[in-house]
C-alpha cells in the first residue's frame, strides 16, 4: 500500500439530507431525518413505505431545466460540480490533465419510463424522447462530457457497493499513472421497480430505519450522488491545491455464498477489511472511526457488528443512512463523503435510529455526538451478491 496514493482535493455531495457537503453534514449532526412517502411515483402497496427523496429545489435550476438525461445524471452532474468547485480547479485545468471519471450506478441503468412502456405495450406510437434520454444517461458519460474530459470513463453496476468500488478503480487509475485525476462516485434515483423490489423481499421498514437496533425491521430506500476528485501527489502539488483527506487504500472481496444474504460469518468483509488493514502504518489506534454498512436488516447489521467487533474491537461506528436511506448504487461513495468531512470536523453524529442494544450484536453504534481519536477512518459497504468494498482515508 502506497501512503497518500491519491489526495482527495473536492466533495460533492447532495441527498435528502441537503443540497451539498455543508447542508448534510449541519442535517446529521442536528439529528434530522427527512423521510416522507414517495412523490415522484405512486405505490399500490397498501402499507406506504417512507424513503428519501432528494426534493427538485435541491438542484441547480440548469440541472431541474435539463430534459436531456435521467435524474439519476443530474444528481451526478450537482455532485461533480460541487467537488470541482471545491477544488478550486477550473475547467480549463482540468482540460490540461489526464482526468478521468468512474461512476457507480444500480437504478441509473434502468430506464424509469414506465409510462412509454404502458403505451407500447397498449399497442400506441409513444413518443421515443425517452428512448434518446436513456441512451444520453451513462452517468459517468454524462460528467465527461459536461467537463471535456478524455481520460477513462466507465460505469460500475455492482449493487450497493457500486459507488465504493467506484472509488476504489479511481484510486488504482492515479496509482498506475493512468490518470492525473480522478472523479469518482457514485448516484442513483428512485425508482417505482426498486421500490416495489425491496418490498417484495421483505426487508423495508414502514417506518424510520432503525440501524443496528434490537428492533430493526428493514431499510428505507434513499437517493442521491457523492463525487470525490482524486488527484495524483504531482496534479495537487503542481498547482498548490488544498487536501482535504488522503484516499490510501481499498479493499475488496465476495463472499461467494447467496444472492441477497451476506454470508453470516462475514469472511468476505474480513478479507476486504483485512487488505487496507495489512500496512504497517495503519494500527488499531489510528482509526478514528468505521462509517459501516449499516442497512437496518437483521442479517446485514449482525454481520457487519460481529466483524467490526473482532477486526476492530472497540473502535466506534455507525451507520449514516438513518439520515440518507439507503441509496443503493450511490450510497457508498455519499458515505466516503460523510466519512472525509467527519474525519475534518474532528466528530460523528449518532446513529439515527438506534436506541435498544440487540443482545446478539456483541457491538453497538455510537448514540450520540462523538469525538475522535485517531486520524483515519473506514467506509465500507455489503451488497448484492456477496461483494464487499472497504475504503481507508486519512484526514489530510
């Protein structure tokens, strides 16, 4: 493992806790969960499922107004811009370097236009806007093309770990020297088909979600985008850009065991978690804190307590997306977001949802506003299909 591989440099981020890195992190700490029924689509569920939605006024007018690419680009692009701006990188200078974009995605690479489907199939000549939408809606094409970047551009569509493993192929981009920089993230939407989905599995919550809690019932669905710009020790150096964490490691597994169930020893979050804990810099008493998994399901929150308790023992953690929901494809790099501006703040919000210790969880979340010791942090994420991602940053 190479020390400060890749130096984040911009954040960007926007959910239902806020429409940047600034507005979620004051939602966190203050403790606000803005959960409400779905508005973009009705349900025919007769119990309504609350998830969180990302209200249109949190975009920028440009990005309501386009009707060019899906949302789940939109949120993409608010994210990318943000992290830019952030940078304090123009435009111009990222046209000079080797820059390239990796974008995990689940619903993004879904249609969503269940209205051309209905008239199709009804025997109708509907309108093929949608069709050439679609096709414009990669949305780490979509962020090439609004920045004139030529370097490597790829989707990753790998369940709920999309957006870490994102991250992860951007940070093996710098280290090679295939690029100078690197936006990476993840962004995805909700969607009428995901939403009945996860219903139909059993494992929503019709009430808030209730992370690692002897109680939790399920996940609330979410939506969202988190960008991080990666740049090379020589990109940043050059032009004196400030560095808000250090991307060091990522580590990544599959547990080769079920579709949907993580495998209940937990030996493929081991593996993962083992990969970016292997170097001798890193020791238990460097890592401030683990911004964990954390869905509300039984099975995913007493894998990741019984890992984290053994790998880990007495190292604080907590789960984010009793503030975010759960926003698939986009939600591990929205955690890597948290995870780097929390590290900056020095603290972590308590884990929304949480207040009856499971007695079959031999480790619990933090309950309230904790300070940290230690200047590194984890950010991990389970999904589908086995896959594992674990991310370590440093503050910077």
């Amino acid at each position: 493992m190479k020390e400060r591989a890749a130096a984040v440099t911009g954040l960007g981020c926007l959910c239902a806790a806020g429409a940047c890195v600034e507005e979620c992190l004051v939602s966190l700490f203050k403790g606000e969960r803005n959960l409400r029924p779905p508005s973009r689509f009705k349900s025919t569920q007769k119990t309504i499922y609350p998830v969180f939605e990302v209200p249109d006024e949190f975009l920028r007018e440009d990005l309501r107004k386009r009707k060019d690419v899906l949302l789940t680009s939109r949120l993409a692009l608010a994210a990318a811009h943000e992290a830019v701006e952030h940078a304090g990188i123009s435009s111009r200078d990222l046209a000079g370097k080797r820059v390239g974009v990796c974008v995990g995605t689940t619903v993004g690479s879904s249609m969503n236009n269940e209205d051309f489907y209905t008239a199709f199939r009804r025997g109708g000549n509907p309108d093929m806007a949608p069709i050439s939408r679609f096709l414009g809606s990669n949305p780490a094409s979509a962020i090439a093309k609004e920045f004139s970047l030529r370097g490597p551009c790829q989707t990753v569509v790998n369940a709920c770990s999309s957006g870490t493993d994102a991250i992860g192929i951007g940070l093996t981009w710098i280290e090679r020297g295939i690029c100078d920089a690197v936006l990476a993230g993840g962004a995805d939407e909700l969607c009428h088909v995901t939403h009945n989905g996860f219903i139909s599995l059993m494992i929503t919550d019709d009430g808030p979600c209730k992370p690692f809690d002897r109680y939790r019932k399920g996940l609330n669905l979410g939506e969202g985008a988190g960008i991080l710009l990666l740049e090379s020790e020589s990109s940043h150096r050059k032009r004196k850009g400030d560095v808000r964490s250090y991307l060091l490691d990522y580590g990544s597994s599959a547990d080769a065991y079920h579709l949907t169930a993580p495998d209940p020893r937990g030996e493929g979050l081991k593996r993962a978690l083992m990969e970016v804990l292997a170097s001798p810099q890193v020791k238990a008493e460097t890592i401030s804190f683990v911004n964990a998994h954390g869905t509300g399901t039984p099975d995913n929150d007493r894998v990741e307590s019984r890992v984290l308790n053994e790998i880990l023992p007495g190292i604080p953690f907590l789960s984010t997306k009793g503030y975010t929901g759960h926003a698939l494809g986009a939600a591990g790099a929205i955690e890597a977001v948290f995870t780097i501006a929390c590290l900056e703040k020095g603290m972590i919000p308590a884990n929304a949802g949480f207040s009856a210790p499971d007695p079959d969880l031999p480790a619990s979340p933090v309950t309230e506003r904790t300070t940290l010791r230690g200047d590194m942090a984890i950010s991990q994420s389970l999904a589908f299909g086995g896959s594992n991602g674990v991310l370590l940053f440093k503050k910077g």
